[in-house]
C-alpha cells in the first residue's frame, strides 16, 4: 500500500507536465535538479566517510564502500553534465521556434 501511495504521490508532477509547463518553469526545473544533483551526494558522501572512519568496520569494507560512492560521485557529475547540455539543447530549440 505504501508503494501504490508513492507511486501516486510521484505521478502528480508528471499530470502537469502533460498539461505544459512554461519555458521558464521548464528551466527552473532543469536548474534545481542541477543544483540537487551538484549538492546532494557529495555532501551525503562526505558524512558517509566521516561515519566509516567511526564504524569498525574492516579496512576491506571501508575501502569497497568508498568505492562505490566514488562511482556514484563520478555518475554525479555526468548527470550535472547532462542536466546542462538538455538545458542548452532546450534553449536552442526554444529560440528556433
């Protein structure tokens, strides 16, 4: 039940993306989603080391989960590229129109 109330929670930005957003909202859009992915997980990355460095874990566990926040920080940073090239390919074809 509590899938089925966030999968219908989750649909209702898209509701009005059917509707049409605005150019404007369509960039404010794009922009929070690149300020999000720019902040969030570095700073979730940063305080996840800071706890393993605490947790007692093995040396071997530290060093497996520090590498995949790391590819997750790589996949980041892809995504922050790709967010600004689709706001750029948006506004190219938004001024062609």
């Amino acid at each position: 039940r509590l899938r089925m109330w966030y999968y219908k929670k989750s649909m209702s930005p898209r509701a009005k993306t059917r509707k049409g957003l605005s150019t404007a909202e369509i960039l404010q859009e794009l922009d929070a989603a690149t300020v999000k992915e720019e902040l969030a997980l570095p700073v979730y990355a940063s305080h996840i080391k800071s706890v393993l460095f605490w947790s007692g874990l093995s040396k071997e566990k530290k060093e497996r989960i520090c590498e995949s926040l790391e590819i997750l920080l790589q996949d980041s940073a892809r995504h922050v590229q790709l967010l600004k090239h689709i706001k750029t390919l948006y506004l190219k074809e938004a001024h062609a129109k």
